[in-house]
C-alpha cells in the first residue's frame, strides 16, 4: 500500500491547503517555503508549492520543481495526487502515468497505484496499456468492477483499431463480460447496456433481440426496452417485428410522433393492400403487422378516440394521407392534406409548436395542393383576426408562420407585400399591449425583419433593426431577435452595436463552441482586432478547461461505472479537441500577436516567431469537426432545410480553408525566417505548393449565395479573404526569392515591384468595393481590413530578408523593396483618409445631436470607430518599415 501521512504532517500542511482552496497562491508559497525552510527535502510541501506556481503562470519553474521531486521517487500517496493535479493543471497528462509505474516498482501489489495508473493511462487513451492494468487489478483483487473496466477498454481498442476489433478486441470483450454476468446475481443497467453494445459492434443482433426479449433482463424499464427492441430489430432487417413493435409503442405513447413515422415506413414496406374503405368493426391486433391502407386508418382512429385531444394522432393522420396520395392512393376515411392541415391549425394553432409540427408535412405537398392551402389558410386567417382573446393571437402567429413558409408573402407584388408588412407590424405592436407571451411575439418581429430585408437595402435592413431593438429593450430575453439583430449589424458593418447586442445572450459553457460562428468571425473583417484577440484567448482557456474536465469526468464514471457514459463523454472530449472552431481561434491569437505588436524592428519580430513557434506548429488542421448550431439561424420558409444544410457545408468548408490559410501564413514566417541561416528551401517550397492547390484553387469554389437570406450572406461578405489568397502566395514566393537573392547571393530571378503590383491591384479592388457613389458601403470593410493584413504579412515576410545578413552589395536591391512598401502603404493610408472623409462628413450631414441614440447613429459611429482601429494597425506597419529602411541606409 501506499505510505500514508501521519497526523502531524497533516497539521502541517493543514494552511497550505486552505491557502490553495482560497486561491490564494501567494501565501500557499510563502507557507511552503516557511515549512521548507525546516524540512528541506518535505516533497509533499514542494510539490504543492509547484502547483500555487502552476495557477501564478509559472509554469517553468514549477516544471523544475516537480522534476526535483520526481528524482526521489516519492511513494507518500498525497504527494503523488498533488503531482498528478500539477501536470493536469499543466495539460500534460501524459507524465501523470510516469510517476506511478515508478511507484508500482517498489509497491507492485498496491490497488490504489494501479488504479491511478488505470485512470493515468485514460486521460491519454493509451487503451492497451489500460487494459492491461485492468487485468491485473481483477487477477490482484477479483473485484468484478476490474473486468468491466477492462472490457471497456477492449471497445475501445477494438474501435480504434477495427479490424483488431472484429478479431480479437470484442469478442474477448464479450466473453469477459459474459463471464461476470454468470458470477453477478443481478446485473446493473450500465452493464447490460455495455453487454448490448458489445454485441451490436459484432453484429449479433438476434442475440441482443433475445436478450431483451428475456424476462430475467429487467434493469431496463418498459419504454426503453420497446426502444432498443426496435433498434435492433430494425438492424436485422425484420420489417414485420417492427411494425408490431412501433404499433405497441403509439399505444402505449400515443403523443410520441416518432413513433408514427416509423409505423408509416413499415406499414408500407409491407403494404399489401391498398382498399381505403373503413370498417367501423374494425379490431386493433397488436400481435400481428399492419398490411393495408384499412389497417393503417383502424389504428389512427382507434388510437385518436382513446387518446383524446393530443397532437399526436391528429399529425399522424395528415402524415398518412400525404403518404398515401404520394403512393396515387386515394383515402376515404379522412379529408384533403390541406383540411387536415387546417382542422390541426383550429385544434393547437395557439401552441408554440404548431409552425414546427405542419412544416414537415407542407414540405411535401405539391405545389397545387400548396396554392389550396394558402387559400384555405388565408380565408382563415381573416376569420382568426377578427377574433379577441390570446390564443387568437397566438393561433394568428402561427398562421402567418406558415403562410410565409408555403411562399405567400415572397410570391406577393411590391405593393401587396407592403401592406401584408404593415399588418404583420401592427398584430406586433397590439400583442405587445396583451399578455401574449415573448416567444408569439417573437413570430411577428421575426416575420417582419425577414421580409423587410430580404430587400437587401440598407434602409430597410435598418428598419428590420429598429423593430428587433424595440423589442430588445421590452424583452431582454428574445434570443432569436437578438440573433438576428446581431447578424444584420454585422452585415451593415456596425461590428460596435453587433457585440452590444450579442453579448446579451450570455453565452456559457459549451454555448461558446456551437455559437461561435454568431460574432466572432466579424470581429477581424471589420477591424476590431482587439476584442478579436481577448475572445480568442478567452476561447484558447475555455477548450483548454474542459478538455481537461470532461477527461476527469471520464475517469469519475469508470469508478461509478457509468460505463454508458464514458462513450458519450469520449466522444465530447473529441469535439472539442479537433472542432474546426478551436482551431480558428488558435490561429487567429497567433496571427493577431503580429497584428497588435508594437514590434519595431526586426529583433522584436525574430523574438515574436520564436516565441509562437511551438504554439503554431501544434494547431490541428486535420479531422476537424463543426460543432456549430445552425438552426438558430431558422427561417419560416419551405427552403429552410436546403438553407441549413447549405450553411453548414460552405461554413465548414470556408473554415477549413480559412484554418489552412492561417496556418500558412504563420508557417511561412517561421520558413523564411529559418531560410536567412540555411539555403535548404525545401520545406518552403513544399508549403508553397501545397497551400496552391490546397487553398488558393479551391478557394475559387466556394458556392455563391446570392438569393439566399441575409444571415447567410453574411457569412459570404466575412469570406472576402478568399480574394486575397493569390497575393499570399505570391508573397511568400517573392520574400523567399528576395532572401534567396540578397542573403545567400544566389542568382535567383526577382522582381521588387511583383508584390506591390499585386497589392495595388487590391488597393484598387477595395476603393471600387467600399466607395460606391461617394459613399461608404460598410458592408465591404471587410476588403479593407484584408488588405491593410496582406500589407502586414508583406512586411514580414519582407523583413526577413531586411535584416543583418544582408550582402552589402545587394542593400541597394533590399532598399528597393522597403521603398516600394512604403509607396504603398501610403496608397492605403490615403483610401483610408478617404473612407475617414466619407464617414464624417455623411455623420454631419445627416445626424443631429438629438438622434445620438438612434440606430443610424450607432452605425455611423462604429464605422468611424472601424476605420480609426485599421489605420491604428497602418499606422504602426508604416512605423516597422521606415525603422527596417533605415536601418539598411548607410550612416552618416
């Protein structure tokens, strides 16, 4: 067994660990130095006293410290727990196993070391070496517990290495748990679900049906035995035991619409015959599978008149009608899709779930039954208007949901559409005087604003605006206007009102990474490089928390055994490592320490590299997976699915471009700064050629989303980097000639003026994007802030070249290049002094000091506030490369 610490050493350290629990880290040292200062070689106390440096950012010397207890081997129990803490703190895991198979060779028979070695070798997913550790607690302790763990870790194993698996991994799995199973009395719910999934992975699901269907198995209650009967029914193929199952089950959970579709499928896989006429007689056998149209409607009706006013049937009936006429058969027993679609409008029109109950169905009428539809909706709907009370109200929110959805107000005349606008607004201005309920007032705002600036005009897209922050201020908690009020300040550029507005959500936990694509990916388009840089770091130490609890959580349920759970929370921990999000922000706090740099010279850039080298090479760029949440972003229209799936995929695509396009740029640095000392440009030119084919060919793919809601388009105007992504080759090709050329003296063929030509071909694209008219379309800031970061990323690139080694003979071509800079630094300085000129004088022309509040006037504001940040970061850019010119110039 482990050593244990007697009462004494207990009292001792009693105020050291009330100072760390206090979070007070400074007084922990000073208390483990005064104790020191006594015992020298008390490891307990060094090791504590490291973990206080860990949580002061003293990492290094907390390494040190702990490496200098490491050396003693120490076996004190505490000592170890406090180390383990220490490197987890430190999110290196991986040296926690160490420090155990140390301690295991002098107590090889100690349960708590290698139970700590079990869970040491978790947290890094060494699943062998787990295993292996789980074999020998169970040989050393014949704890039931201990076999369980190391069938666990044969999934995993076996899921990792898949052929491995179906050979060794789960049947090996099988049998241990078999065997435990014969030796339990009772066996736990986790257990069996584990003995299930085993089974499952090995396609023995006739075995698994059976031992379900076994009464001696009841760890698992009725409905969710009736669950996994059809799981695994469905994997065998056996049509017919489903369909008696999915019958048992609407009975039994006659509101549960899953259920009915799955009944629906396999209904008419086995449909035999297709006789619509009902028979009033007619019995319900849930013994035997429905095979006809007759049965099918017995059961609907059976099921409604037991059941009583649920939503249930009532959907199920119009589910089956559309089947039906999708199948040419004509039904006697209920009425047209389009009445039944209104009777369950008539019936639960007033619940919130109305719109998101009918749209499935609506989607898959034709589109002359659609037209009926929207006759019958609309007749409707100015009987429901006439109408008082709250459920009209809500009923009338839900009609113009779905009206919207089948098309009507997209398909209606300028003038028309007006009107059907003004009326939408009006319901939203009389609900606000009722107690109508924020979410049904919700559909009315939400209404208006889509119609409104599906226009693509700016004032209109500002009246959308207007309506969303009026009912933001009597209705903090509207998220889904608070989205989208959010995402149309980004699209008009005002990225100030944007995070005003979206910090109102107060996003927490796991929110941060599935809404990451809300604001952030704003920030450095439109110029607010700073809260880019602080939401990035925030984000950096949020993954790095939770990957590091969610493992703790993984080793808390092998010692419940929840072993259920730890698949679920392995495969969270996944996501979070690898989601494409992480990465994003990684990248950009690497990019954005050049951006925000006071650097000003080309020793304070070598140092910045240096300093980022391992953090850049470490970022993942593969196997990345979208964590992201669209359906936030939800539209009442019959595209919404295309719409959703549409974002998904190009998001995910312009993000993995966008991750390969940083890390590029970063990698390229840290090339041609190793270039300068050694003339092998292999690796560089490689990075080359990959980021052409990787990045920039594909770059030119990206789908067009014009026609598409605002909200997506969005994203279409933060993509302008896309455009830039040719200059970033040639720049990286152009600094490696010019190293290759002024340092190394290779007679290279280069061209000083290659990148400002190109770059001035940018400068010219932007004032054409983002000076329309005479005015500012803040849309476009986003070319701007693009450009004023390819001129920096020139300069760095260009530096490297600028620096110390350069031949003397070859200074005159390197001057060259750091005047060709400045020349077109000065370009962008001046589109920018013209933006600041646009800006203003379009402020003094149309605001007054009464309208300082206004929406209009927060727009303007942000945009001065955009371009003031971007020509802040020109401004220093031009201050590098006059300190790197000067320094090449000969002194006087």
């Amino acid at each position: 067994m482990a050593n244990r610490r007697d009462p004494q050493t207990e009292r001792k350290l009693r105020p050291l660990y009330d100072a760390l629990d206090n979070l007070n880290n400074k007084q922990a040292i000073q208390r483990a130095d005064k104790i020191l200062k006594k015992e020298k070689e008390f490891h307990c106390a060094k090791v504590l006293k490291a973990l206080a440096m860990v949580r002061l950012m003293k990492s290094q010397e907390a390494l040190a410290l702990l490496e200098e207890v490491k050396s003693h081997f120490p076996l004190d129990e505490s000592t170890l727990q406090a180390m383990s803490v220490c490197y987890k703190e430190l999110l290196q895991p991986e040296l926690i196993p160490e420090l155990y198979e140390t301690a295991l060779k002098y107590t090889p028979n100690s349960e708590d070391f290698l139970t700590q070695l079990f869970m040491g070798y978790v947290r890094i997913k060494e699943y062998k070496k787990q295993q292996q550790i789980a074999t020998r607690l169970h040989k050393l302790t014949s704890t039931t517990a201990y076999s369980y763990w190391n069938a666990v870790s044969l999934v995993f194993m076996g899921k990792d290495n898949p052929d491995l698996g179906k050979v060794m991994c789960f049947p090996l799995a099988l049998r241990i748990i078999e065997k435990s199973k014969e030796k339990s009395t009772e066996v736990a719910e986790e257990v069996f679900r584990l003995y299930l999934e085993v089974l499952e992975l090995l396609g023995n699901n006739e075995k698994a049906v059976e031992e379900l269907e076994d009464p001696k198995n009841v760890v698992i209650d009725d409905r969710e035995r009736l669950r996994l009967k059809i799981h695994y029914n469905t994997l065998l193929g056996n049509t017919e035991k489903c369909n008696v199952l999915y019958k048992q089950a609407i009975v039994s959970e006659p509101d549960s619409y899953d259920f009915y579709r799955g009944y629906f499928e396999t209904s008419f896989q086995l449909l035999t015959d297709s006789t619509s006429l009902h028979d009033s007689e007619f019995q319900v056998n849930l013994q035997k599978a429905d095979t006809s149209v007759q049965e099918m409607t017995g059961l609907l009706l059976k099921v409604a008149e037991d059941a009583g006013a649920i939503r249930g049937p009532e959907l199920a009936k119009a589910e089956l009608v559309v089947r039906l006429k999708e199948q040419n058969i004509e039904l006697c027993a209920f009425a047209s899709p389009s009445l039944l679609v209104l009777e369950y409008v008539q019936k639960f029109g007033h619940k919130l779930s109305c719109y998101d109950d009918l749209r499935v169905i609506i989607d898959r009428l034709k589109d002359t039954e659609k037209e009926e539809l929207i006759e019958i909706l609309e007749e409707y709907r100015v009987s429901v208007k006439e109408s008082n009370g709250t459920k009209a109200m809500q009923r009338l929110a839900s009609l113009h949901m779905l009206l919207n959805h089948l098309g009507k107000y997209r398909n209606l005349e300028s003038e028309q559409h007006f009107i059907a606008l003004e009326e939408i607004k009006n319901f939203h201005n009389i609900t606000l005087e009722g107690d109508l309920g924020c979410a049904y007032i919700d559909a009315f705002v939400l209404l208006y604003s889509w119609q409104k600036c599906n226009s693509g005009s700016k004032p209109d897209i500002v009246d959308s605006i207007k309506l969303l922050m009026t009912k933001l201020e009597q209705f903090p908690e509207a998220s889904a206007c608070r989205l989208l009020a959010t995402r149309l300040y980004e699209y008009l550029g005002a990225i100030g009102p944007a995070v005003e507005v979206y910090n109102g959500l107060d996003t927490k936990s796991i929110q941060l990474d599935s809404l990451a694509h809300i604001l952030y990916p704003s920030l450095i388009p439109l110029g607010a490089f700073n809260r880019a840089d602080k939401q990035a770091r925030q984000m950096e130490a949020f993954y790095r928390t939770n990957e590091r609890e969610v493992l703790e959580y993984i080793v808390k349920s092998y010692l419940c055994g929840k072993f259920n759970k730890v698949t679920e929370l392995f495969e969270l921990h996944q996501s979070l490592v690898y989601s494409i999000s992480k990465s994003v922000f990684l990248l950009d706090k690497l990019w954005l320490s050049y951006v925000l740099s006071s650097a000003n010279s080309w020793d304070q850039i070598e140092s910045l590299l240096q300093a980022t080298r391992e953090e850049i090479t470490s970022v993942k760029t593969d196997k990345l997976i979208d964590n992201r949440d669209y359906s936030v972003n939800e539209v009442c229209e019959s595209r919404h699915q295309e719409i959703a799936t549409l974002q998904a995929t190009t998001s995910y695509t312009h993000d993995t471009l966008y991750v390969n396009m940083r890390q590029f740029m970063l990698t390229s640095l840290l090339r041609l700064q190793d270039s300068t000392t050694s003339k092998e440009t292999e690796p560089l030119d490689h990075l080359l050629s990959q980021f052409q084919s990787d990045v920039v060919e594909k770059a030119k793919t990206l789908p067009d989303l014009e026609g598409y809601p605002l909200y997506i388009m969005t994203s279409q105007s933060m993509s302008v980097w896309t455009v830039f992504v040719e200059t970033l080759s040639c720049i990286v090709s152009s600094a490696r000639n010019f190293i290759r050329h002024c340092i190394h003296g290779q007679q290279t063929q280069f061209k000083s003026d290659t990148v400002t030509a190109k770059i001035s071909e940018l400068i010219t694209r932007t004032r054409s994007e983002l000076i329309v008219d005479g005015t500012i379309n803040s849309s476009k800031l986003p070319f701007l802030s693009s450009l004023i970061q390819t001129a920096l990323f020139a300069v760095l690139c260009q530096s490297c070249g600028v620096t110390g080694r350069v031949q003397r003979k070859k200074r005159g071509v390197a001057e060259g290049v750091m005047s060709s800079l400045k020349t077109t630094l000065s370009d962008i300085k001046l589109l920018c002094d013209d933006c600041h000129s646009i800006a203003t004088k379009h402020k003094l022309e149309n605001l007054t000091i009464d309208k300082d509040d206004s929406v209009d006037s927060r727009i303007t504001s942000s945009l001065e506030w955009s371009l003031d940040e971007m020509s802040g970061i020109l401004g220093k850019v031009s201050s590098l490369v006059n300190t790197l010119h000067s320094h090449l110039q000969p002194k006087s």
